[in-house]
C-alpha cells in the first residue's frame, strides 16, 4: 500500500489559506478515486482506496502543520509502510503561485511541516511541492501562509491541486522520474521578476 499525505493545519480558519495546498492537492486527488478521507487514524483523517491501480491510503494529518511528522510516522508504522514509498503534498513558498516540482528525496527547506517530517522518518520520501511565492515582499511569510488565499490564488490553487493530483497518479503509474519530467519546469527570467 502507498502512503499519499496531504500537510495543512485543521481547522475551517486555515482551509483556504495557501499553507493548506496539500490538503486541497489531497482533496482533489481523493475526489477522483472516490475516496471519502474522514476516518479518524493515527492522528490524522485517512480513507483507503485504489489510485491509478494502486492500493493507497489517503492522510491529512490532523496534527499542527509543525507537528505532522508525529501522524505521518505513525501511518507508517501502523501500516508497514516504506517512507521511500510515501508521496507528500506541500506547498512552498520558494516556488512560484502555480508551479509544481516532484523530488524523490530531499531536504525540508524552510518549511516547518516539511522539518517535522523530515525529523521523523528521514529526507528519503517522494514530495509535490506546490509554489504559493508572494508577488511582492510581504512581512512575515508566517502570517502570509495562514491569511485566507483570493479568488485570483483560489483559482490557480485549484488548478495547481488538480495538477498535483494528476502528478501522484503519474507517479504511481509511470513512477518518479517520468512525473519529474512532465512537471517540473524551469522558470522564465519574465516569471522571475526583477532581480
């Protein structure tokens, strides 16, 4: 069975805030498979089901984004499974509002859910970023990420979490490396900004 975790912070205050992309990236792709994610698991909300004919199990920790490690690593342990396997949802603000880049492993970065995890069962895990930059230089990125999103970012942040979705399905069909190359994409200096 594979692992699919979505990171966000419960809560209806936090549900359309760009710090919530994995958990509408989770929701998009359980939406799909029909997959109900309520049943209350390890600390989070989970549903099982089959994603491009795979058996999976769909979570959203129900945790503090900065603790989700805590849920995630006792997924794996109640079901066996390998963190090599598992495929994380996350948004990041190092990435541009709607791109998405697909890693096999690496590091948290700045995120704080992404730290968690990390610390919990290692950097060997399969990640979605989901790219939710600010246009411009905002104060505290803290209270940039857990401000409600507008319709302009609601609507791309739809569109990036059905991306992401069709992302996991090309994972578990095709694997890593051909998800890396259909949806990674580089930057344009335009996409940039000035420097």
């Amino acid at each position: 069975m594979r692992l699919i975790v979505g990171l966000g912070n419960p809560g209806a205050e936090y549900a359309q805030t760009p710090h919530n992309m994995g958990f509408l990236a989770l929701d998009a792709l359980a939406a799909r498979a029909g997959i109900r994610v309520t049943r209350p698991e390890a600390k989070s909300h989970a549903g099982r089901g089959e994603v491009a004919g795979q058996a999976v199990l769909l979570a959203k920790p129900q945790t503090m984004m900065n603790l989700s490690g805590v849920a995630v690593r006792m997924l794996l342990e109640k079901y066996g499974c390998d963190p090599g396997e598992m495929i994380v949802l996350v948004d990041d603000v190092d990435l541009p509002w709607g791109m998405l880049r697909v890693r096999q492993r690496g590091s948290a970065g700045t995120h704080n859910g992404m730290k968690s995890v990390v610390q919990a069962v290692g950097t060997e895990f399969i990640r979605i970023r989901m790219g939710v930059a600010p246009e411009q230089i905002w104060g505290e990125l803290r209270d940039y990420v857990l401000r409600p999103m507008g319709r302009a970012e609601r609507e791309t942040a739809q569109q990036m979490a059905g991306e992401a979705a069709d992302a996991v399905e090309c994972i578990l069909k095709d694997g890593v490396s051909a998800a890396m190359t259909r949806y990674n994409r580089r930057v344009s200096p335009a996409e940039e900004g000035p420097e």
